[in-house]
C-alpha cells in the first residue's frame, strides 16, 4: 500500500503583498514629499517673518540707516534674504563698515553684527589725501589736507581712487609692501610710525613718533628689521631724542646720528660751500713767484 503524500494548494497570488507593500510606500513618500513642499511653502511666506533685528557694534550709523542699506523690513521672511548678497550691498553702500554678519535667528530674529572701519592712514596722491583702513580700503577720498593723529603715506602712486574700494597702485609691488608694513606696524608699534615714504621700494623712510627719521632701506626682511629698530629705540634712546637711525643689515646692524650732529654737519658744509675765494691779489701773486 502507497502512502499518499498530499500537496499543499497554492493559496492566492504571492507577488500581491509586495506590490501592496510596494504602494504604500510610494503612497507615503508622496505624502512626506508634499508636506515638505507645503513647509517650504509656508517657511517662505507665513512661518519665520522677522519680527525683530538685533543690531550691535554700530557707533557711527544708526540702526534704522544699516537695516535700510540692506533692504532689511519687519515683517520680511527671513528665508527670502540672501545672506552673502545683503552683507555685500550693506558694506558697498555705507563706507564706514568694514565688515557685517548676518545670521537667522528662529523664529522671528534676524542677527546684524557690524564691524565699524577705522581709519588708519592718510595716503598722499595728486596733491590730495584719501583715508583709508588697514586692510588697504578707501574712507575718504579728496581731502586737501593730511589728517593729523594718522600716519602719512608718500610715494603710493595710487590709480582708480574710489570710496569703498580697495586702494590700488600703479606699482603692484607696492601695494604689497604698504600692506604687510601695516600689518607688521600694527603689531610691533602701533601708532607709533607716522610717516613712511615709498617713492622708492628700495630705500623706503619712515618717520617714528615725529622725531626720528629711519631709512629703512628695502622691505627685505621688513618684519624683523621694523622690531630690531624699535627695540633701539624704545631701549636705547631717552624719549626725547631726535635724530636718524640708518639700518645697514642684519650682520651689521644700525646706527644712530643726533639731530644735532647732523645739523652741525649740514652748517660745516653748508660754510664750506658759501666760503668766500681767497682774492688774486698783486700781493699774494708776488708771494706765489717769490715761492
């Protein structure tokens, strides 16, 4: 007698719970993509309206003039303003800031972090004076006048002068070293120079505190040149002096001439040159034959 093995049936369509399963997916990430549409929607036009701006490290302008150089309105949706774009117009349009920040606060404060420029220098160009930053950037152009209290610059050669630009040179090169001597200056002796003539890159001058002249000679080795002569001076010398301090090179070292000296030198030449011929006299011509 044979056993009868009996089969299972196959009981519907296997592949209906997966396109089931399948659908619901789809069902719910359609439903997820829409309601992100929808908060996207309502992110830009009702949700995260600035309600207030909080505006700090302004002096000069009030905040009312920044939030208006912006464009900057209560009420405006905080996710329909370009960043990168309004910092721009804001520092394009008022000359005096030199840096601005602007970051979203949720959910209705818009941060404004200003960072006022500061004048830092006084450049000489066409018989004028332009004000400009440290970082090399125009504050005032046109002035008649060099601003007393800021250091004044000779020699730049400066071209294409603009507010709220960065200053330019005809010579490159000495754009390049006015900008690493102020950065050098700031560090070492801060408000100490106040004069430096570039007229030639080679054999540049400086003025310290007014009283002593420095031929500095080349940007060479500019950094520790600028803190081995102050060294000199706030070390070695009375507070009061004056004089020249003339750097000659590392090995060497420099020198120091008191204004004195060198006035005293400049009479004695200054005598040798108006000194009067001794006359060709009949007397001292006989001398001369009798000689």
């Amino acid at each position: 007698m044979k056993d009868v093995v009996k089969t299972a049936k196959p009981q519907g369509n296997p592949t209906r719970p997966r396109r089931r399963r399948r659908n619901l997916s789809l069902y719910y990430l359609m439903i997820i993509t829409v309601c992100i549409l929808i908060f996207l929607v309502l992110s830009r036009t009702v949700f995260f309206n600035i309600n207030e701006y909080l505006v700090s490290g302004n002096k000069l302008y009030a905040d009312d003039t920044i939030l208006e150089a912006g464009n900057l309105r209560y009420g405006r949706n905080m996710y329909g303003i370009n960043i990168e774009k309004t910092e721009q117009k804001i520092k394009d349009t008022l000359v005096y800031v030199e840096d601005v920040n602007l970051k979203r606060k949720l959910p209705d404060k818009f941060v404004v972090e200003v960072t006022e420029a500061k004048a830092y220098a006084c450049v000489e160009y066409d018989n004028r004076y332009a004000i400009i930053t440290k970082s090399g950037r125009y504050l005032e152009t046109e002035q008649l006048d060099a601003r007393a209290g800021l250091m004044l610059i000779k020699g730049m050669e400066l071209k294409d002068v603009a507010l709220a630009q960065d200053f330019a040179s005809k010579d490159d090169t000495k754009k390049t070293i006015i900008l690493e001597l102020l950065n050098a200056i700031s560090e070492t002796c801060d408000g100490k120079i106040t004069e430096i003539d570039i007229t030639d890159r080679t054999n540049i001058s400086m003025v310290y505190d007014n009283r002593i002249t420095i031929d500095f000679g080349s940007s060479l080795d500019y950094d520790y040149k600028l803190r081995y002569i102050t060294a000199i001076i706030e070390e070695n010398l009375d507070p009061d002096e004056e004089g020249t301090i003339i750097y000659h090179s590392s090995a060497a070292g420099a020198s120091f001439i008191k204004k004195e000296d060198i006035l005293q030198n400049e009479a004695d030449r200054e005598a040798q040159l108006n000194a009067p011929e001794p006359e060709n006299t009949d007397e001292n011509a006989e001398e001369s034959e009798n000689d």
